[in-house]
C-alpha cells in the first residue's frame, strides 16, 4: 500500500521562529491534507491542496503541493505556543475521496 | 452543532470480551471512517462507509466488523478484545464526492487488559 514518510518525527523550537515540515510519498496523490491534533482531540483540518504546485495559506500556515504529486510541504511563520500539537500530512486519491493515508506525524513544541 | 460524537470516551476491557463503539454525526455527511490511533504513529484506516449501506475493509480490518446503521450512525465493534487492540479510536465523517478532509470525533481510548 502507499506509504507516507513524514520529517522531522519532532521540533523543539523557540517562540517567533519559523517552522518547516515535509512530507513524502512512494506514489502519486491527487490531494493532500495537513492536519493538527492537540492532546485528547481528533485531528482538525487545516490546509487541503489539490493541484500539483499550489501553494495555499491559512494565517499563519502555508502548505505547498509538490510539482511531483508524490510531496508536500507545511510552513508555519512566527510560532506560538498555541501552535504546539502533532501535525500530520494525509494523502487522497480521488477515486478514494474521503479515504486518507496519514503520515506518523511531526510534533511541534515551542518554548515561549 | 456537534459534528462528530463518539461513545464511550474511555473503556476498560479484559482479553475477550466484546464491546461496540458508537458514532454519529450531524452534518449530513455521506461518508464515514474508523481508524485507529498507536503512540508515535499516524492513523491507520480500518473500515469506512462510502454511503449508507456499504462498508469496506482499510488498511487493519482483522478482529473488526463495522455497522452503518443509517446515514448519521457508523459503528465499529469488537467480538473479543486483545492486548494488541489497547488504541485510541476515533470516528470520522466527510463528503463522498469532494476531497475536502474529514471532521474527526474526539477519540475513544480503549485499554485491553
């Protein structure tokens, strides 16, 4: 099956820094998804990308679809501490709309 | 609005037993997931529902069977429980037909002992 290879596993950051975080697949997807999970709670969407090279904000955040179709990339400018979570990248194929292989996930700690 | 509520929030079970855990959501969703959650990992499918009347196995179905029960209600049951099943569980409901992201429940934790 396809597999997601998600990097760094975690980051240790100061506040206001700026945060990168990727993710890789052996095959192509046709939509990506960039999710945070806060402790006790179920992911929550926070980018969807759905062309190869789009590049799509939200706040804060900006997430890349890679040209190759087979990675994205998460950005996250001036951290803060409410930024702290597990981020997981999940990839779609549009003849499985809906069903998503997820990343192991990066988890973000920032020191204030 | 509720979105997606999943029952219990916690269990306890001994090896064997078997228990349902229950899912329902609000937003009309035609496409409902279980999966499952393992310290340091992503989340792994186990079943979902398409649309009402139809499931099919993901990526670790053995030891699950699932029920939709009808358009809002997806639940996922366990006939006996083992060690390798202690997880965090979690509903998740989205659009059929648009590649928009699923909405997540909180998450049922369930120890097996």
């Amino acid at each position: 099956g396809q597999q997601l290879n998600q990097s760094p596993q975690s980051m240790f950051i100061q506040e206001g820094e700026d945060v990168s975080m990727n993710c890789t697949s052996s095959s192509i997807f046709n939509t990506w998804l960039w999710y945070k999970q806060e402790p006790g709670e179920g992911p929550v969407l926070l980018i969807a990308l759905y062309k190869a090279g789009e590049l799509t904000s939200n706040g804060r955040l900006t997430a890349q679809f890679g040209i190759t179709r087979k990675d994205s990339f998460l950005n996250i400018s001036a951290s803060i501490p409410s930024d702290v979570g597990i981020y997981f990248c999940a990839g779609q194929l549009r003849t499985n709309a809906g069903k998503s292989t997820f990343g192991d996930g990066t988890t973000l700690t920032v020191k204030p | 609005n509720a979105g997606v509520t999943q029952t219990p929030k916690f269990q306890v079970l001994k090896t064997g037993q078997s228990m349902t855990l229950q899912c329902a959501q609000d937003m009309n969703h035609n496409s409902m997931y279980w999966y499952r959650q393992d310290p340091g990992m992503g989340l792994r499918l186990i079943y979902y529902s398409a649309s009402e009347g139809t499931t099919d196995k993901g990526e670790v179905p053995n030891g699950y069977n699932v029920s939709r029960l009808n358009k809002r209600e997806f639940s996922l049951r366990l006939e006996s429980a083992a060690p390798s099943q202690t997880s965090v569980y979690f509903c998740a409901s989205s659009y059929r037909d648009r590649a928009v992201g699923a909405f997540f429940g909180q998450g049922t934790r369930l120890t097996v002992v």
